[in-house]
C-alpha cells in the first residue's frame, strides 16, 4: 500500500442516513485529477435475474417496494481494509465509498462509490473494483419486501 492511501481514502461509512450523492462526488474533487467516476446503486422495483442462469434471485420477480439493509458488527472493518487497498493504486487522488443500512423504498440510493484519479481509466478501474469487491466480501445483507407484504433475504451465492 503506498504511503498516500489514507489521505486518498476520504470517507468508507456504513450509514443509516440517506446518502448525499452531490456531496459524496464533491469529497472527490482535486485539481490534478484528470476523472471522476460515480457509482449509485439504487433500490429497484423489481427482483432481478441472477447471474448466467436468469432464474430470478429467489423465484420471484417484483413488485419490489422496499429493501432492508443489516451488516455484520465487523462490516465497518472489511469496507475500510477494501477501501484503502482500492485507495493504494496507482492514480489515484480521492477515493469515497458509503453503503446505507435499515429501510430504504425504492429509488433510494443503497451504496455510493466515487473515485477521482489522474486519468479515466485508473477512475472507472478502481470505481468498478471497489463497488464489485464490496458486494462480494462486505457482509451486508439484504431483505426485500414485496407489495403483497411478504419479504425474503436476498442474494446470489
């Protein structure tokens, strides 16, 4: 990891409060950086296929009207280590990353990665690694509930 990470690592929470986007990319700004890149992964109103196989995540596919989010006490610890090990390659000036746990209704913003670096291939590399490692090694879970009032846990395995 290079001596620079932790400056470059502006902010990795786990929150209950809405996310603010705007002020998200804003924490990303430097005058020597040649890109920015923003993820937003937003609840959707439907449950989707999962993987290569197009079978729906849990057999069922939508009305979706809300997800609820719940991390491992540990959560906060994995997403800073992945953080700062995105925030240690090379280009990079500013990196940001916030996941929402409880409630959130459809349309609301569940996670928000934003990098900013010297050119835009190191920014969409370290958005694109930094949101694909987080869904796979964070633990965060999630429940979602369906219009008819039903819920189930969620996720590919």
């Amino acid at each position: 990891m290079n001596a620079a990470a932790p400056a470059v690592l502006r902010r990795c929470a786990l929150r209950t409060e809405p996310l603010d986007v705007t002020g998200l990319l804003a924490l990303t700004s430097d005058r020597s950086a040649g890109g920015q890149a923003l993820f937003i992964g937003s609840v959707r109103d439907h449950d989707e296929p999962c993987g290569h196989t197009g079978a729906s995540i849990n057999g069922r596919r939508g009305p979706v009207v809300a997800l609820e989010y719940e991390a491992h006490p540990g959560a906060q610890d994995v997403l800073q280590r992945l953080a700062l090990q995105v925030a240690a390659g090379p280009g990079l000036r500013a990196v940001v990353v916030e996941h929402r746990l409880g409630r959130l209704t459809v349309g609301e913003a569940a996670v928000v990665v934003a990098v900013s670096a010297d050119h835009r291939g190191e920014a969409f590399d370290a958005c694109r690694t930094l949101i694909d490692e987080l869904k796979a090694t964070v633990p965060i879970w999630k429940r979602q509930t369906y219009a008819d009032g039903t819920s189930d846990w969620v996720g590919c395995a």
